[in-house]
C-alpha cells in the first residue's frame, strides 16, 4: 500500500472524483522517493497540500464566502505607532528571534535565484545588510537574537552561499525550507509532477503562509522554545525597513498581544496590498484576490480602507505552538493561475502569514510609519534605495536629515529600466535625488555619473529616439523630450 494511504487524512469527507484522484496522484508521488526519510518529509508536505486541496474544492462548492455588507475597517484594533510606550527593557531581546522570508526569486527584476543575493548598497546584499542589523543590535546591547531565514527549493542553495561567510561570526543563523508543493492542472485538478523528482517548473513554494506549517515540521518551532524564545518577528527579506522595534516588542509583551501585524497608511502604489477588516467582529485580512470584481475599486480606495499590511508580522510562539497542536490553522485560500512556459494554465494554491491574525488572542494591527516598509519590488524601488535619500549606518538604511519631506519621492522607470541588467547599463552612476519630488524616466534613456535631479523631472524619450543626460548635469523641474544629449552650459 502507498505510504500516504497510511497517514492520517483530514476528517473532510472527500465527496467528488477530483478530491480522490487528488489522493492517488499524491500516493504516487510519494511512493516515488526511494529513501525512508526523505520520504516521510515529503509525505507530510503532500499532505498538508491535500488539506488544502480539500479546502480549495469546498470551497468551489459553495463554502464560506465573505459577504461585503458584513465587512468594515478594523480601526478599533489598530494601534497608532506613536501611541506606543517608548520605554523599554532591554531584557526582553532575550527572548526574541528574527524570521526573514526568504523564499522568492528576482525573475520579474531580471535575476537568475534568489532575490535577496541582489546588491543593494555597497555590495551588499539583502542578506548581507540583515545580518549586519542582527549583530550590530546584539554586539551593542549584549543580547542574543538569533536570525532564521525560510527559503524554498528555488533559493536554498543561493542562500547557504551567501551565509557560507558568516560560518564563524557569533551570530547563529539558522536555515530551513518551506514547503514544496505540486502544481496543479486547470482543466483536470490534478498534480502537473509525475515524479517527486521532476523539474522545479512542476512545483512550487506556497506562499508566506507556508511559515507555519514549515516551523513545526522542520523543528524550528520547538528548538526556539526549547531556547527560551517567546516571541518571532517575521518580515519579507526584500524589506529594508523591517528591522528590530523594541517599542513594538515591548507593547507586544506589556498587551499580552499573541499577534501583531504592523501596517501603514495607503499611497497610490499600496493600493492592492492586503489589509486588516472587522468580519462579524473577528479581525481579519482581506487580501484583493478575495473581493469580488465588483468591489475591487472600493477596497483600492483610501475612503474605506486606509491601511494595507506590511507582512512585518509579531508572533507569540507558544500560542503558535498551541494553534498547530489544536489542529492547525486554515488560512484563507488564494487561487493564484499562471500560464506555463508551454502554454498550460496551472493553479497554484497559496495563503498568506497574515490572515493567521484571526486564530490568535488579542491580535492586533500596529500602524507604524513608513520608513518600516520599505521593499525593493522592481528597479525603481532599487533606484530609491541607492541613492543619497537614505545613508546605510549597521545594516539599516537611515533617512536622509538633509531632506525637508519626510515622503520619499515618486519614482517611476520605464519599460527600458525594468531589468537589473537594463537599469545597471543606463546608469553610469546613481543621481543625487534628496531633493527630488518626482522622476519619471521613459524610453531609451541614459544617466551620466554625478547626476543632480531636483523638483519634478521628467525625461521622456519617443520610440526610435534617444536622450543622454551627461555627467555633472543638474536638472531642476524639467520636462526633457525628443532625440537629444542634454548639455548643460
């Protein structure tokens, strides 16, 4: 008999073809590793997919569904940062560890593996400045946090490469991967693998919603408690502002707060962010996968919802412990579709680590300022991050005090800008932009060294044409357009 026909399934009845083929499928596929343990870990991983297949076609066959008459903002349990006491003990670090999630690739930004092995500033990576921030808060205040980093299959390998240099550095650096589950075919629900061994095109890591789950079945969970950690804080590792909040961690410990998750204030990029809603009075996440196309432009809109999360989340471990022996945690689906390289439409399904605020006592949101989300999604991101709006003091990118806007400005790069490569090709070097409001850079454009941009610029460079800006210029409010090499006289 299969090993997974042996495993305890979920208590659901499974009443439809698709669900029992599901199951022969995964039996299949575990019966494909040949070693015992390695299959035992991949049996438990199947079977945590098969518990949310389950759900996934309930789900299609009329379960729960949020009615939006019942949704409203979660004002009540959001917390302004400033309201939060400032005094501190210092002590509690002791009882803290750092989780960055650290499982997706730079293909939308033009990279081959892990996007936190990018260069940032001063070749130094994502991961680089993270373990810089960790050491320099326990080497100043005496204390020992350790960092964890989750990756998937897709970044594992990129990620011990870059660690391998801090083998003998005190600070302890633990790694483990999140979960690796099968895609699934559209037309007929089953698993696109036919082996566990087939290529990584077949699979995938489901979301950050996976940490849970991850945690328990790696160990991790129970060695941080068995290390007298009490507390978690997990961020994206492509977020340059998550760093260590004492002040959050001590509301945490004084509030006696299981879960918080900190958000910030809505601009026009945050608009399809997930955020925090009142549902029958739980607090719950709301993410733009599950409105309703007719609500889509209310939940964009500021009038309704005026925050979005961060995924800088605070967790209380024991009470996680207590939530995974009670059966776990059922997140909210999110049905994500892809198209192939072949051509085939896939369904990859997926949750995220913040709708977990609902299975933990007190949970609530934090709305901190946004110098704490600060994430390089694309190359525009990466140009604000390089340049003199912020200076780097121990792995944390510090504002600029020569700035009078607290707001950083609005940048916007074109299709030609949209690799890394592209962006790295077309800037000889990074402007000095502390003073800038706005950028917008379209075409084929090119940025000399010791550039000077100020106020609104835009440079606008029509198809077929091209515009250099040349080393040393100084652009102050400036519309450039045309086919031309600005020279300043």
């Amino acid at each position: 008999m299969p090993l997974f026909k042996y495993r305890r399934l979920p208590r659901r009845k499974l009443s439809s073809k698709q669900g029992k083929s599901m199951q022969d499928e995964l039996a299949r596929l575990v019966e494909s590793v040949a070693e015992t343990a390695p299959r035992k870990a991949f049996d438990a991983e199947m079977q945590s997919f098969f518990q949310l297949f389950t759900r996934y076609l309930a789900d299609k066959s009329g379960g729960e569904k949020l009615d939006w008459n019942c949704i409203k903002s979660a004002e009540r349990n959001i917390v302004p940062y400033d309201s939060i006491s400032s005094v501190v003990d210092h002590a509690l670090l002791e009882k803290l560890a750092v989780l960055k999630v650290n499982g997706g690739l730079g293909t939308s930004m033009g990279m081959i593996g892990a996007k936190s092995a990018l260069e940032v500033r001063n070749e130094m990576s994502f991961l680089d400045l993270t373990v810089q921030q960790i050491e320099h808060l326990n080497k100043s205040l005496n204390v020992d946090v350790p960092l964890i980093l989750m990756t998937s299959f897709n970044t594992h390998s990129d990620t011990l490469r870059i660690i391998k240099k801090y083998a003998n550095n005190q600070l302890r650096i633990t790694t483990f991967n999140q979960s690796r589950y099968p895609r699934i075919s559209k037309d007929s629900l089953t698993p696109c693998p036919k082996s566990a061994d087939d290529e990584h095109s077949a699979w995938y890591p489901p979301g950050h919603g996976d940490l849970y789950n991850a945690l328990l079945h790696s160990g991790v969970l129970d060695q941080l408690l068995a290390d007298g950690k009490d507390y978690l804080f997990v961020s994206n590792s492509d977020n340059l502002g998550a760093v260590v909040d004492q002040r959050i961690l001590q509301h945490m410990a004084d509030t006696n707060a299981e879960f918080i998750m900190e958000v910030t204030d809505k601009t026009k990029a945050d608009v399809k962010g997930g955020t925090l809603i009142d549902y029958n009075g739980s607090t719950r996440l709301l993410e733009i996968a599950q409105v309703p196309p007719e609500y889509t432009d209310e939940f964009k809109s500021v009038r309704k919802f005026k925050i979005f999360n961060t995924n800088n989340l605070w967790i209380d471990l024991k009470a996680l412990k207590r939530n995974m022996l009670n059966g776990g945690m059922d997140l909210d689906i999110i049905v994500n579709h892809k198209i192939t390289d072949n051509g085939d439409a896939v369904i990859q399904l997926e949750t995220a680590a913040g709708a977990a605020i609902r299975h933990f006592n007190n949970a609530l949101g934090i709305n901190v300022p946004r110098r704490r989300f600060l994430p390089v999604k694309n190359c525009s991101d990466l140009l604000l991050v390089r340049s003199d709006v912020y200076s780097l003091e121990h792995g944390q990118l510090v504002p600029n005090p020569s700035r009078m806007f607290s707001a950083t400005p609005v940048i916007q790069l074109g299709d030609h800008f949209k690799k890394v490569q592209q962006f790295l090709k077309r800037f000889k070097g990074i402007p000095s932009i502390v003073e800038l409001d706005l950028l917008t850079i379209v075409g084929d454009v090119y940025i000399g060294r010791n550039v000077t941009l100020r106020g609104t610029v835009i440079i606008l460079a029509n198809e077929g044409q091209r515009i250099t800006i040349p080393d040393g210029a100084v652009l102050v409010d400036r519309l450039v357009n045309g086919n031309l090499t600005v020279i300043e006289l």
